[in-house]
C-alpha cells in the first residue's frame, strides 16, 4: 500500500484485560523482510522456475521493496549456481538489496557458496543445521548433542576463514537451528550461542539468527514464549537480528510469526501468497497487509496486488485461493443480504464523512481494508445472486450506473432481479443487472409512451403550467392537454382528460444521472392504483421535465403488468 493510503487505518488496539497474564504487547513497527521466495518457495514448486522466471521474480521482489531476498541454494545445482552467478555479472542486484544464499553446514558446499557470492556488494551467507531429537535420531543416525553442536561450530569456523576470500563482497552471516519449533530450547541456544561466539558479531556488525518453525508443531502462543525465552538467553543480544521463518502446518503462520514479533523478534522470513514445502511458508503479503490495515508502514509496496498475483501464477504455476486473504478472487465479494446493506452505508457515510475530514480513519463494516488499496476495485465487491438483499441491487445501480433509486423503490427492484438471478440459475453482473433495470423499470413503454412534449407556465395564474404531450396509446397517436402546478401534474390531468385516471402520484424524485456518457437525468414517480396498489417507475431522458414524464408512463404501464 502506498503511504498515503495507510495513514486512514486504524492502529492495533491496545488489548488489556484486567486478568490476563501475559504483558500488553503490540505491533508497533515493521520488521526486516527476507523474500525466500527463490529458495524455499522454489525448491517446493512441482516444475521449478526456470532461470528466466526467477529473474523476472527477482526483479518483481525487488520492485515490492524486498531489501534482503534469498536466491537459492547455489551449492546444491548448477542452475541454482548460475542463477547466482547471472544476477551478480550481469549487475542485476539493486544497490540497497542483499542476496542470500543457503547452505547447510558442509564443507564442500560452503565453499562453492562462497565462489556463487563472490562479487556481489553484499550478502548474506546462511549456513543451517537440523537440531531437533527427531533429526539427531533419524537423519544424523543417532548423532549425540555435541555432534550437533560441533556441526554447526565448524560450518561457522569455515565461514569465518572464508569471508577474507572475496573481499569485494560484504558478508552479513546468519545461523539457523533447523527444526527449532521442535528442539529443546537449551539446546537450540547452546547452538545458536555457539555460533555466536565463533562469529563474534557487534552492534555495528549484526549476525542473523534465524528461528525456523520448520514443521509446526505447537500453538503460535508457546512458539511465540520460545521467541521471546531465546531472545532474553541468546549472547549479545544487542549484536544479534533474530529473525523468525515460520511455515503453516497448522495453519498458523501468520499468527506465529505475528506473536513472534510482539515477543521480541527483528525480522521476518517468508513468500507472497505463502509458497512453500507443504503447506507453504509464512505468507508476507499477509502480515505486511495486516500491518497496514493498523496505519504501520512496512516498506513494501502491495498497492497493485491483482498484477503481482498475475506474475506470481505464471512463473509458479500455482494458484492463489479464492478466500486467500487480501489477494483471493472473492475476499472483497459479500454475498449476504446484511453484508452489502452494511457496506452501502459504509461506503456512503465515508463519502460524505470523507468531504469534511479526508483524514477520518477508515471503518466499513465487512471490509477490513479499502480494496482500492491494494488494486482490486469496488464493481467486484458485491455481486448479486438469489440469496442477496434487497440493498446490493440498488448499491449496484447507485455506485457503478449513477441511478439513486429511492429508497422505497428498492424492494420492488430487487425482488424483480433476485427472481431474475434465480430463474438463470446465477449471479448476475453488474452490466446485466443494469440492463435489466432499463428494460424493466425505466422508459417503459408497453400501452403508453409519450413522445413529445411542450409545457406554457402561465403568467396570470401563476404557479400553473398547462402540458401539451404527444402520446402513443396502444399503437394509436393521440395529442393531450392538461393543467397543473407542475408538469407532471398537467400531465396526469391531462391522462385524465382521455380517462386514463385510475391512480395517484403519490411521490416523485430525480437527479442527474452521475458518470453517464450523455448528460441524463433520473426521474422515479411513485403511483397508488385505486385498488391500493404503489409501485414506481423511473424515466431516464437528457431533459428532467421528459424524464418526469417518462417515469409516470412506466409507473403507468406497469400496474398494468402481472
Ligand atoms: O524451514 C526451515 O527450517 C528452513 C531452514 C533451512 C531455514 O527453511
Ligand atoms: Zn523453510
């Protein structure tokens, strides 16, 4: 979202309950992003980006605001290598972006890591081991605690001894206890600590350490107590980022990594729209997102989200889902009667609230955000089905077709086009649903029309006005007069002269019609019949007085319908 758009959100409100245990925490502030994207998105796609695709994904992160993205594993494959290789030579690395590349702790790879990064103004070298009892037992065969610990003491020496080797490039070092979400927490500090002491970072040199909910295996609650424990134990925690990389086996990773933060946490690892091995990694248009909708600013730029969704389908061959949050084809959508009655007044009352305070904080029921905000648009905000209410009809006619239908014309209208829906078996779209008002409530012409018109005020009985109309009354032209203190009244008169009078006007209303192609105006004329049936009619007519005219004839012709 663009900053402007933030300011209007609300922020998190403070949450204090008088028996609650825990401290009153907030999201106050935005992390450090890290895109994985290119790595841990990648390496979980069935057909994997080609060295093309990712380019163009690189580009696409680094247009969003990613300052720190994962490339890959370029020890692991020559495309990935390449692919390092590509960016660095051919100068495709913005200035205020940091790569990174992955690694476990293995001493071959580690130093084909370092010939994949040489070059580069800056990287970040992240080198990982797996920490838990699961992974010592079943992956490492048996390896004791202090093997573990070992393994990462001595990828961290190696690292060390070889950042001198390339010193074009600035190497920023991160460490993650792989599987941290299920090792024991003395023993993922030990490790962590461990390599921290090899490192030896500073307040003006930082190291990463990043937390891996690699598989979830608990509540984000207690994920979060682990964050903020290892926060308060780790060595210079003052030198050190800790830096949270969730995934979303129990469908938690946005809640994870947002009780991460509140628990101390400096960064933030994860993909757009969630990618990633399983159930994917953290979605960071999510947070971000949610972020924004409490007015923080977070340095990334989702104000064109259909267009990064498009890119993102492309190169990897997923789909996002049609309830995904902020980027799902149907989360602006209400389908409920209630719902778009509440979001018409929502949306009408900013209107009005907005003229006087453009500032006011933004507050419409069912929408959490301005969907303008992030590119989607309001025609796709409420669609109409059998199901809907009576106020989605007129909401539709009134936003996207500039018709203010009264507001006790629109049970009569929307009944007409939920029977409509009902009878194709579908929604029906805002261009459908127009043209069904026009065919069926406004210049309607099936007994009666009237073509032309002329209308004398009268000087001496002030106040009167006599009409002249030419009608067409069942296929036969006839020319009427009457008088009265409007036009519409002359008119009814002289219906009346002919014998046409078996109702009463009982309300009239009009407008101009706003963001039509020809200047028009809106006529709706309210009729009783004498046997106590009202309904309206609307006429629609570049002259106000013929529009006036047009919609008595269709309230007219309309209680002569079934
Ligand atoms: O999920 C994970 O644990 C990882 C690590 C390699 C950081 O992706
Ligand atoms: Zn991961």
């Amino acid at each position: 979202m663009n900053p402007s758009s933030i300011a209007k959100y609300r922020p998190f409100p403070p949450v204090s309950l008088p028996d609650r245990t825990w401290p009153d925490r907030t999201i106050t502030t935005a992390p450090i992003w890290c895109s994985v994207d290119l790595r841990d998105g990648n390496q979980a796609l069935p057909q994997p980006m080609s060295i093309e695709e990712k380019l163009e994904f690189f580009d696409l992160l680094c247009r969003v605001g990613f300052k720190q993205i994962e490339i890959g594993f370029p020890s692991a494959a020559d495309t990935e290598f390449n692919f390092c290789r590509r960016l660095i030579e051919e100068n495709r690395i913005p200035d205020d972006v940091t790569i990174q590349i992955l690694v476990q702790t293995r001493e071959h790879l580690i130093r084909r890591s370092f010939e994949a990064i040489d070059g580069a103004k800056r990287a970040i070298v992240h080198i990982y081991n797996s920490t838990s009892p699961l992974q010592r037992r079943v992956t490492f065969g048996d390896a004791s605690r202090e093997d573990i610990r070992q393994l990462a003491i001595d990828g961290a020496k190696l690292v060390k001894e070889l950042v001198p080797t390339i010193p074009r490039t600035e190497v920023v070092l991160q460490y993650s206890p792989e599987s941290f979400s299920d090792t024991e927490l003395d023993f993922a500090l030990d490790c962590c600590n461990s390599v921290i002491d090899v490192w030896q970072p500073t307040p003006e040199k930082k190291m990463i350490i990043n937390l891996p909910d690699t598989v979830q295996w608990t509540t984000p609650n207690i994920h979060a107590d682990m964050i903020e424990w290892m926060g308060r134990h780790l060595k210079n925690r003052e030198s050190v980022i800790v830096s949270l990389h969730t995934h979303n086996d129990r469908g938690t990773g946005t809640a994870a990594t947002e009780l991460g933060l509140m628990a101390g946490a400096d960064r933030v690892e994860g993909t757009l729209f969630g990618n990633g091995e399983r159930t994917g990694n953290l979605d960071i248009v999510n947070v971000a997102l949610n972020m924004n909708s409490h007015g923080i600013e977070t340095g990334l730029d989702f104000s064109d989200l259909p267009a990064l969704r498009a890119v993102y389908e492309r190169v990897t061959r997923m789909t996002v889902g049609e309830r995904h949050p902020y980027a799902g084809e149907l989360v602006f959508t209400a389908f409920s009667g209630s719902h778009q009655d509440a979001i018409k007044k929502g949306l009408d009352r900013r209107e009005k609230e907005t003229k006087d305070n453009p500032g006011i904080a933004w507050g419409v029921p069912y929408l959490t955000i301005d969907p303008q905000d992030i590119g989607r648009s309001y025609e796709a905000i409420i669609r109409i089905n059998s199901q809907s209410g009576k106020g989605g009809v007129a909401w539709i006619l009134d936003r996207e077709h500039g018709l203010d239908l009264p507001k006790t014309m629109h049970p009569q209208v929307g009944k007409t086009i939920y029977d409509l829906a009902d009878q194709r078996g579908r929604e029906l779209s805002v261009d459908e649903i127009r043209d069904a008002f026009y065919e069926l409530f406004a210049n309607v012409e099936t007994h009666l029309a009237v073509s032309d018109y002329e209308l004398i005020h009268h000087t001496t009985e002030r106040g009167t006005v006599e009409c002249t109309a030419t009608i067409v009354l069942d296929g036969g032209e006839k020319q009427i007069t009457g008088k009265g203190n409007g036009p519409i009244n002359a008119f009814v008169h002289a219906m009346e002269g002919i014998g046409l009078k078996d109702f009463k006007v009982t309300d009239y209303r009009s407008h101009a019609v706003r963001g039509g192609s020809d200047a028009s105006a809106a006529a709706y004329v309210q009729v009783q019949h004498d046997d106590g049936r009202i309904l309206w009619g609307c006429g629609i007519d570049p002259s106000i007085e013929m529009a006036g005219l047009k919609a008595l004839v269709t309230a007219w012709n309309l209680l002569r319908q079934d």
